[in-house]
C-alpha cells in the first residue's frame, strides 16, 4: 500500500496496482458500451427484428455459458495477470474488424453475430480471473472497496459511453464507435503491464478437473446464502437484465426515439448504477449485506415493470435511473457477499461458477425475451421477467432467513 494514499477514502485506491487497474479498465470500459450501444443499433438497422437483437445478444454470452466455469478451474491455476493481459488484447480484434466492415460496407448481421460469439469465448476466460485478480491487488480488507469501485467504474462507463455513442452515430456512423472501443483497450493493457507484482509461483495441480468441480459445487451447495445468491444472479440474468438487450427496441418502437435518444436511456441506466455503485464503496462498513441485497433486487422487478408499462420518455428516463441503481447495488453485494466467505484456493472456480449465473446465462435470457417479444410484444416481455424477478427475491427473503441476517 502506497503511504501518501492511506488517508484516501476509497482504500482499495490507496495500492497502486489497483489504480492502473482502474484507471485502464475505465478507459476501455466507455469504449465497451459505446461498442454495445453501436452493436444494438446495428444490428436493429440490419435486420429490423427484435428477435435479431436478442440473438446477436445471446451469442455474445454463449461463450461464458459453455466454457466459464471450467475457465475458473484455469484461472486457479494460472497466472491470472498473464490470463488478463491475453484476454484483453484478444478482446481488441472483434471491435476492429466491426470497424472495418462497417467502413467498407460489407457488414452483414452475421458478421455481427460470429464476432460476438468470439468475444463471448474471450470473456469465458477473462471474467473469473478478472475477478478472482482483484483481491490479489488490494487483498481482503479492501475487497469491498474493490469491487464497489470497479463497478463505480463499469457505470461511469455506462454514463460516458452511451451518450457518446448516441451522439456519434448520428454524426459518424456506428464504425467510429467500434474503432474507438478498440483503440481504448490500449489503456487497460498498458496499466496491467505497468503493474508490479510478486514473482508468480505455480502451484502444483492436486486433483483432477472434474474433481476441482465437485469440490466448488459442494461449497456452493453446503453454504445456503451463496447458493441461494447464485440461484437469484441465474433468475436475474435469465429473467431481469435482459432489458437492456430490449433498449434499441425500446427507444424507437415503443418511445419513439432515435439515436440520440437511445444513448440517453441507456446514460440513464448508468447514472443511476453509477450512484448506487458509489453509495456502495462509500458505506461499506456500514451496509448489511444481506438485507440490503434483498431489498435492492426486490425493487430492482418492481422497477422494471414500471419501465415496461411507462409510455412518457421522461418518466422511462427517470425509472431507468433508479432501476439502474437498485441493480448495481444489488449486483455488488451479490459479488461482495461471495467474495468475502469463499476461501482463496477456491476463488477462481468459484468465481467462475458466479461469471456462469451471471454472464453465461445471458444468451438464455436474451433469447426468451427477443422471442417472447416477437409473440407478445416488448414491453410485456419485459413486465413479465421484472415481476417474476420480485416474485423470487420475495420467495428467497422468506426462505432463507440467514441471508437477511448477513452483514
């Protein structure tokens, strides 16, 4: 830990490595949701189905649902700083190649998809040791302060990049957006590089890899409030956040909007995250996990049909906000609430398994919603996935009374 940063508020800031980390990742990160926003859109403006948004969706998590949880095997057993840096740079080649096609007017909507998929199979391997190389930048008593800033720094991104985004496509095209997520990845490769660690050890594999599994499955299964934090993040990612993959639809079907108006909705959503994310790593200490948690993912459903009912633009403006917020906060302590019971020899895979519930199941959840939305219309889509989403943190709240209690 840096001495002249030991006073700062955020402790996880006062190492150094986490602030390259940081800084790095929060550069590329705008660069991301630009990519998002300008993936959304182009694909809407090639094909004109919302089927088609979901499914290019979809593919673009296929990866993390396929091969996720054995990536968290490797990630335990790899230099996960190595892993990251590989992971990030590969991650650069879909956004060029989007650019280029884009440019040369040779992009078609399965272009869109097999470059997704790739990036899919990418972030398999770069989401659990990502996560799982946090705690070795700050270690455990400025995990949380970790994890809330870095989501902090996901929804800044989530504010920048949108709105960016909006603005260039109505004046530069979708290509521009593409090629600047590609140029930002360079921020986050030169922080990891610049980063000093220790000397990595390898450790010697003590079981086979079906028996590293079995081993993170029964931790799962033998600590009630983890398991049931991972059954909530699955219903979650199948049923709850799959809004965001409706937003194109959203902004010119149902409000009417453009471009421009489409990267407001989606700053919106990373206003309120940013807020909420930020109230997180200011009260750490002070925060009760478990019911805070609960309470979050609850208003998070009843939020989120709100939206979908919602016609008035400013009034969808402001429900994305404060859905924004109660999903952060609720996504962090999910993260937080694992992270501080699992033990170190079983972070990767366990981080895995959550990167498995939370990102993999994704193409599930952007499927059941572009098809549902084709049959019942969108904003129905959406109003159903919100109240089923209440209906199961009410059910855990009841159930599993040790998470209410958890601090």
């Amino acid at each position: 830990m840096d001495e002249a940063a030991r006073g700062f508020r955020f402790g996880a800031l006062a190492h150094r490595n986490f602030r390259l980390f940081f800084l790095g990742q929060g550069v590329s990160l705008i660069g991301t949701w630009m990519q998002n926003v300008a993936q959304g859109w182009l694909v809407l403006e090639l094909t004109n189905s919302p089927f088609y948004v979901g499914l290019v969706s979809a593919l673009g998590s296929l990866g993390v649902l396929l091969l996720t949880i054995y990536a968290g095997v490797v990630a335990d057993r790899t230099n996960k700083h190595r892993l990251v840096i590989l992971t990030q740079s590969l991650s650069m080649l879909p956004a060029f190649a989007l650019a280029a096609l884009v440019w040369t007017r040779a992009v078609a909507v399965w272009h869109v998809a097999a470059l997704a998929a790739f990036l899919g199979l990418v972030n398999a391997f770069d989401i659990p040791a990502r996560q799982a190389f946090i705690v070795e930048l700050v270690g455990k008593d400025d995990l949380v302060s970790a994890i809330a800033l870095n989501s902090s720094a996901f929804n800044a991104a989530r504010v920048i990049g949108p709105a960016v985004a909006g603005a260039v496509i109505g004046v530069l095209g979708v290509g521009v957006c593409f090629f600047l997520n590609g140029v930002s990845y360079l921020a986050v490769i030169g922080g990891l590089l610049a980063m000093r660690l220790p000397r990595y050890v390898p450790r010697a594999p003590t079981a086979s890899v079906r028996a590293r599994l079995r081993e993170v499955v029964a931790f799962i299964g033998g600590d009630r409030r983890i398991a049931t934090v991972v059954v909530l993040m699955a219903l979650f990612s199948i049923l709850g956040f799959p809004y965001l993959v409706m937003m194109p639809v959203f902004a010119r079907d149902v409000l009417h909007q453009g471009a421009a108006g489409y990267g407001v909705m989606m700053t919106s959503v990373g206003l309120g995250a940013l807020t909420g994310a930020l109230a997180v790593a200011l009260f750490d200490h002070h925060i009760r996990k478990g019911p805070t948690l609960l309470l979050a993912g609850g208003s998070f459903g009843v939020l989120l049909v709100a939206f979908a009912l919602s016609r008035a633009y400013l009034l969808s403006v402001a429900l994305l906000a404060l859905t924004g917020g109660t999903m952060i906060v609720n996504n962090a302590l999910a993260n937080v609430t694992i992270q501080t019971i699992v033990p170190d020899e079983l972070r990767g895979r366990v981080m895995g398994f959550y990167a498995f519930v939370f990102v993999g199941l994704a193409p599930l959840g952007a499927f059941q919603v572009g098809a549902l939305a084709e049959r019942i219309g969108t904003p129905h889509a959406v109003a159903l996935g919100g109240a089923l989403t209440a209906l199961a943190v009410a059910l855990a709240a009841w159930r599993v009374p040790e998470l209410r209690r958890t601090l």
